[in-house]
C-alpha cells in the first residue's frame, strides 16, 4: 500500500545518527581510496569508490564485491588472502574487546586497511586506460562547444 509520509520519513533518517553506518571514506585510512580517480577510465575504479562512499554495516558480505576486480590469478589470490586474515583479525578484536569504545574504530580501520586498500592499491596499477566515460565524452562536447563560441564570439 500507499504510504504519503514516506519522504519526510526517508528525510528524517537520512539526518539521523546511524552509529553502525559508515562510509569506509571516512574511517582511518579511507581517504586513501579517493586516490582511484585517478584511474577515472577504469570502470572497476569507480564501482569501487562508489562502494567506499556508501555507508555499510560491519557486516563482510558487504565487502565481496571488492574481490570482483583482481585482473590476475596472484592478484586475486593476495586480495581473498588478505581479506580472510582482516575478516579472522576483526572476529578477534570484536570478541576480546566487545563493550570499548574504541572498538568500532578499530574494526573499520581493519576492515579499510583489508579490504579496501588492497583492492585500491591493485587499481592503481594498472594504467589507466579503456573506454573515455559518457560523462566525459558529454563533458569535452560542452567544452569544446563553448571554445568555438568564445572564439567565433572574439572575431566578431
């Protein structure tokens, strides 16, 4: 059914503090990530920073997308290897330290440095090359677009 509330709802929550919802970009380590605009041509640079940007649980399903990118067999092999030993390294922590405060400062930074990083650091070296992005491709239309009419605009 119907429910004509819903936006101020959504609003409402989109303002509210969601402790256990958190960017990885924002955590310890995170802004590391935004070095893969960098590689702006590569499509798996941006599912992976569109990803880092989203808020998450600490929940590591969330994080298996990013084993989705190595480009080769030892690639894939370093990311899964890391990323088990992060998953087993912040079961451990949330055990032993499960009331501190620190705690779910200290899981991110895990999470981020095991899964995010690695994938990152695989990204960025390669070079970036592929297919130029539609919003590129618009982009360089608009301007050379507005080149032409500050030059035909200069003659007159």
């Amino acid at each position: 059914y119907f429910l004509p509330e819903w936006p101020q709802h959504w609003l409402h929550l989109l303002r509210a503090d969601t402790g256990h919802m958190k960017a990885a970009v924002t955590q310890p380590f995170g802004a590391v990530v935004l070095l893969l605009v960098l590689r702006w041509r590569r499509p798996e640079a941006w599912i992976v920073l569109l990803v880092a940007c989203l808020p998450q649980t600490l929940m590591w399903y969330s994080f298996l997308v990013l084993l989705a990118f190595p480009a080769t067999y030892r690639e894939a092999c370093a990311l899964s290897l890391i990323s088990s030993l992060g998953y087993l390294v912040v079961n451990w922590v949330a055990e032993t330290h499960p009331v501190e405060p620190r705690t779910g400062t200290m899981l991110w930074t895990l999470v981020v440095c095991t899964t995010f990083l690695p994938a990152t650091i695989a990204i960025l070296r390669r070079p970036n090359s592929g297919p130029l992005p539609l919003w590129a491709s618009w982009l360089r239309g608009v301007l050379i677009t507005l080149t032409r009419a500050r030059t035909r605009w200069r003659a007159q």
